[in-house]
C-alpha cells in the first residue's frame, strides 16, 4: 500500500487529498479512490497529461476538472 496525493483543481480552487491505494495502482483507480468522474477531469504528472490506465508513478499530480460548452 502507498499513499498518494493529488491536487484537485476547480477553476481557481485547488484542493490537497491523499489515499492509500495497492502497489501498482493505476491513476484511474486514484480516481475512482476520490469519486471523481473520469470523463470529467484530465489527471497531469509533472504537468504533463497522462493515461488513466497507466500505473501511478512519482511526481507531482494535479487533477484538473474540464469545462465544456455547447
């Protein structure tokens, strides 16, 4: 088990979580760990996009909430 920490980003508010997810955990699980809807964010390592189903590594994750209009 590892703990993890994230921030999550709405507009301007950011807010720390942390979890305790298994040993290879992918940052989809992270999400599903927060209640946060996949479809809705876009998970960053070191600033940079990564996939949902790949394992969670070191660095800094932000999760940032994705506005769309129509």
């Amino acid at each position: 088990m590892a703990v993890v920490e994230a921030t999550l980003v709405k507009g301007k508010e950011e807010t720390r979580k942390s979890v305790c997810l298994p040993d290879g955990a992918t940052y989809y699980d992270l999400l599903d760990a927060l209640q946060v809807n996949s479809e809705t964010v876009m998970v960053l390592r070191d600033g940079q996009p990564v996939p949902e189903d790949d394992r969670i590594g070191p660095g800094s994750i932000r999760i940032l909430q994705v506005v769309s209009s129509g």
